[in-house]
C-alpha cells in the first residue's frame, strides 16, 4: 500500500533535497525523538542558524519527515512501497536510499512509542445478567413484566470496575440491532481503510 501524501507535505519535505545527506540524517533522529520527548523550539534555532534557512523551513522539514515516518510505521508500509512513495518527491538516490534504511531500522520503535502514545481505554472484561419476570402483583393479577439486569465489568489500566444496567427486552432488543449494524459497518472497506490507518 502507498502513502498518499498531500502537496503540503511534499512542499514540506522538499526543503531536504536542499541539503546534505548527513543533515537529513540527523533531521530523521530529531524527528523520532520529538516522538519521545515533544518538540524542542531551540534544536529549530540552532539548526536553522547552522543552515541559513527559516526557523519554519527547518521545522516544516521536521515535522514532514515525522509524518512520513509515523504513517509509514502505523501501516507497516514495505520496503517496495515505501520507495514508491518516496519517489513522488524527486529526491536523489542516496537520499531515497537514506530515508528508507532509517525507516526500515526504525518502525518498530516507532510503532512502540505510537501504542505507549495511545490511550488505554475501558474495555471488557466479563459479564453478567439476570432475568427477572413480574407475573403479578398484588393489584393486577395477571400481568407480564421483564426486567434484565446486566453487570458489565470493565478494566482499565489493570483496575477493574463493575456497572450495573437495567433495562427491559424491547430496548435490549434495539440495543442489539443497533450494535450488529455498527458491526456490520465495520466491514465496509471504508472502515477497513481507517482501522488500517489507525493500526
């Protein structure tokens, strides 16, 4: 699969044809450590003094490779395809060959310091549920009234907490119409393309 970048990012990482292979380099270390650490206004300074350029220009640069390399890393793009989609900026061959030995030596960190960046959100754990049935009551005689009540567990951060929910059949049964078609959604290629993305 290709990376599709737009023409903001092309103009962003073409400032690096302009430079040294060594400087692209070392722009491609800052960019995995800004992943780290966040980004540094004063490693822009010093670079853009260094090279004669904008503080901006320097920054763009950055950020475009940070792009490149992080989306490449979350699809697991291969060697070929990674090429390919670095071919559309017309940069030379070493540099080419440059960018892609740096991508293939870093996207596993990278893909690790992506799911340390994620957020851990409440997911399931266990369930229960109960079915209680009101035959009558003391004023109507023959009357039929369910009521399911359901204990959701869910763990988080390696705590668990229970919920506790009520309700009857028919909105259950909503409920359960509701999330099939959310499942079946998520078969559709365009949320195939974004779960890839996302991954």
């Amino acid at each position: 699969m290709l990376l599709v970048l737009s023409e903001e990012h092309k103009e962003h990482l073409g400032f690096l044809s302009q430079v040294d292979s060594p400087v692209v380099g070392e722009f491609c270390r800052i960019a995995v450590e800004f992943l780290k650490k966040g980004s540094n206004p004063k490693i822009f300074e010093g670079a853009a003094r260094k090279l004669n350029v904008s503080t901006e220009t320097v920054q763009h640069g950055v950020e475009g490779l940070m792009y490149l390399l992080t989306e490449s890393s979350k699809m697991m793009i291969s060697e070929v395809d990674f090429q390919d989609s670095v071919l559309v900026l017309g940069f030379h061959e070493d540099l080419n060959k440059l960018l892609l030995q740096f991508y293939l030596d870093n996207r596993k960190e990278i893909r690790s310091i992506l799911n340390e960046l994620a957020p851990d959100l409440p997911h399931y754990h266990n369930l229960e549920w109960r079915l209680d049935v009101q035959l009558a009551s003391r004023a109507l005689r023959q009357q039929i009234k369910p009521l399911l009540t359901l204990k959701l567990h869910l763990e988080q951060n390696g705590q668990r907490n229970a919920n506790v929910l009520q309700t009857d059949p028919a909105t259950l049964l909503h409920l359960i119409r509701k999330l099939e078609q959310a499942l079946g959604e998520m078969k559709t290629n365009h949320c195939r393309r974004i779960v890839r993305n996302i991954k």
